[in-house]
C-alpha cells in the first residue's frame, strides 16, 4: 500500500486549484448535511478517500474551510449590495432610483443563490459558535444594515408603500430570497427567471388578482 | 454530595409535566444552539445542573426529545393549515373563499411561529439524518403539499393571479412567514399584528406604492 499523501502530492502540486476546490466543495456538502460540528476532517477524509493525515496535505484546519465557505458566499452577496447601494456610472436615471436598485438587488440575490447554494446554505445556518462564525455574522448583518437602508431610500422617494417598518420589509423581503436555498434544486422546474419573476411579482405586485 | 436525582425525583413526582417541560425547553435550546448532531446528553445534563445518569430519569434519550420537539412544531402547524384548508362551519361565505383562508393561514402561522419560535427553528433546520428527522420531514412534506393546494385553490377562484407557479408562490409565501424564526426576538420592536400585516400587505398587495 502507497501512502494517499504521497501518491496525491504531484496532482496537487500539477493542479494547484483543483485539488483545493474538489475538497472545499465536499466539506461544505458535509457541513450542510450533518453539521459544522458534528463533522470531523476524518469524515471528511474519508469522504475523499483520504488517509486523516493526506487531508491536512490540502488544507490547514477546518474551521479554515468553513471561513472559505462563508467568505465565498459573503464576497458574492457583498458585491450585489454594493451593486444595489451606490449604482454604477454607466446606469441611466431610470435605473438609478432605489426602488429599480431594490428590485435589481433582489434578483441578483437569486441569481447568487441558485449558483452558490452550498455555501450560502451554510452561511445562512451560521450560529455564532466560533471566531470564523461570529466574524461570518458580523458581515451579514451589515449587509442585512445596507438593504434595510435600500428599503428606507425607496420608501423616502415615494415607490415603496410606508405603512410598513423598512427593517422588517427589509427582513421579509430577503428572507424570502433566502428561502430559496432549503428548496431550490438545480435542473428542477423552477428556473432563476421564473424564480426572480415570482419573487418580484409577489414582493412589489402583490399575488392579489384585483390590482395587478 | 447526595445524588441529583435521587434530590430531584421527589418533586419530579410532585409536578410530573414541570420537570419534563424544563428538560425539553433547554434540550430545544441547546440543539438549536450548538446543533442536535453536535450535542450529547451529556452537555443537556451540564445545562440542568443533572449528572449524566440523572437525565435519564426524566427522558428515556435524546431523539425522543428531539421527537418531542419536532412533533410540538408539526402539531401546532397542522392544526393551522387544517382549519386553512377545511373551513370551520360557523364562518360565513366571505370568510370561506380560498384567498381569505388563505390570507389567515398565513396570520395563523405567524403566530404559531411566535408562539413556538424554538420548536419551529429546529423544525426547520432538519436534515433528514435520522428516522425522527426524515418522519419529521415527512409531515413537512404533506403540510407544503396542502398548502401549495390551497394557492391552487385561489388561483382557480380567480382572487390570486396565475402568471405565477404556486407550487413556487406557496414555497416562498411560506418561506417568508418561516424566515421569521431567523431574526424575530420575542419582545422586540415588531409584534405580532406588525408582522403579520407586514407580510400580508407585501405578498398580497405589494410593496409598490403606486398600486396600493
């Protein structure tokens, strides 16, 4: 019997990126599955087929793949907010009032969490159990601040109805988004245009047939 | 040092639900906390201030207090879509139509969310790793199955528009009202009436200022 370790150590080498992805990507299936805590990186070695030690050959530690698993959900869904906060140059003035940002935010958000539903799935079940979580928390909730401000520049330019608290249409609105995440599944019928068009159907429309 | 259990057990006889509701109240915490894989009855016992042996005086294991917990969650949402979807007698015509049922399913669970906020968070983030979990998911299933019937049931009265799927509109309306568990704190500055017509005016009227 050859080492794992060994016998790994020239494909990584040959293919930096790859080896590092196909780990990550099955540690955060695993957090999903069974938990953060409850999964060991023996589960996980022996989900890839690795000896405990030729794991530690790919990565660090494991609260290291949890923080490159939330990092990768936070990076996408900040550079939708900040997309949606400070509009870019190049956008008329039509597409630059908050509530076309607000609606272009929602579905950009769908569109991040149809393509990296693993990791937002495991960002969104974050309970603040550690440095990497709380530092995971610390982020969303400003993120969860800046939307909230979307909301409440779009009830200031009169599009949004104001009988209701900005923090909790705020709260609704991207709970629902995230909703998406415990039922979605990829090739399923609900492509992301139908999914972006009910959810804004439903959130700016309303479902009620008499007014729409 | 006497034995805890031997001190608890007398009152434990005295006030037979007390004890056991205490058990399940800090159980449900804790596995919403650190995750039910994660915890052992061991740490349930640290909690109580009980020795690991004096915890099994009270409950026979703890996937029968996860049981206990999902099925508190499912019991309370069933009774809901019930009445949602079968009317009670005494209500009058108006009241009977899909969309005013379920317009009040969607309040009635608001409140049940509320009323069983811990419950529910641990309903909602099962997995399916154990037969407890996946009978648990199960009841889920069918409770979605009827919901997702009683959108139907709207749209072919003609009171919910159509151009939207309902198997996908009932996923998100009650991905919205389940979202609640993630950010509502009991006494906070959004109560129950607040929300519940937050929820109302965004689903069924939309947020849009200009129609509403």
């Amino acid at each position: 019997m050859t080492d794992p370790a060994a016998v790994d150590a020239p494909a990584r080498r040959g293919r930096p990126g790859h080896d590092q992805q196909t780990v990550l990507r099955r540690a955060i299936d695993l957090f999903n599955e069974q938990g953060y805590d409850a999964t060991s990186m023996g589960d996980l070695a022996r989900e890839l087929g690795l000896t405990k030690s030729a794991i530690y050959h790919h990565v660090p530690s494991k609260s290291h793949l949890l923080a490159e698993a939330l990092d990768e959900a936070l990076d996408e869904l900040t550079a939708v907010v900040e997309e949606g906060v400070a509009p870019a140059d190049g956008l008329g003035g039509e597409d630059q009032t908050a509530i076309a940002r607000l609606r272009r935010t929602v579905r950009r958000s769908v569109e991040v969490l149809v393509a990296h539903q693993p990791a937002v799935t495991l960002l969104l079940r974050v309970r603040g159990n550690s440095d990497v979580e709380q530092a995971a928390q610390r982020r969303r909730r400003e993120l969860d601040a800046r939307l909230a401000g979307l909301v409440r520049e779009a009830m200031a330019e009169g599009s949004l109805r104001d009988d209701v608290d900005p923090d909790v249409v705020s709260r609704l609105l991207f709970g629902m988004v995230n909703s998406l995440v415990e039922w979605y599944r990829p090739g399923g019928s609900a492509d992301v245009e139908l999914l972006s068009h009910a959810i804004t159907a439903m959130a700016f429309d309303g479902l009620d047939a008499h007014q729409s």
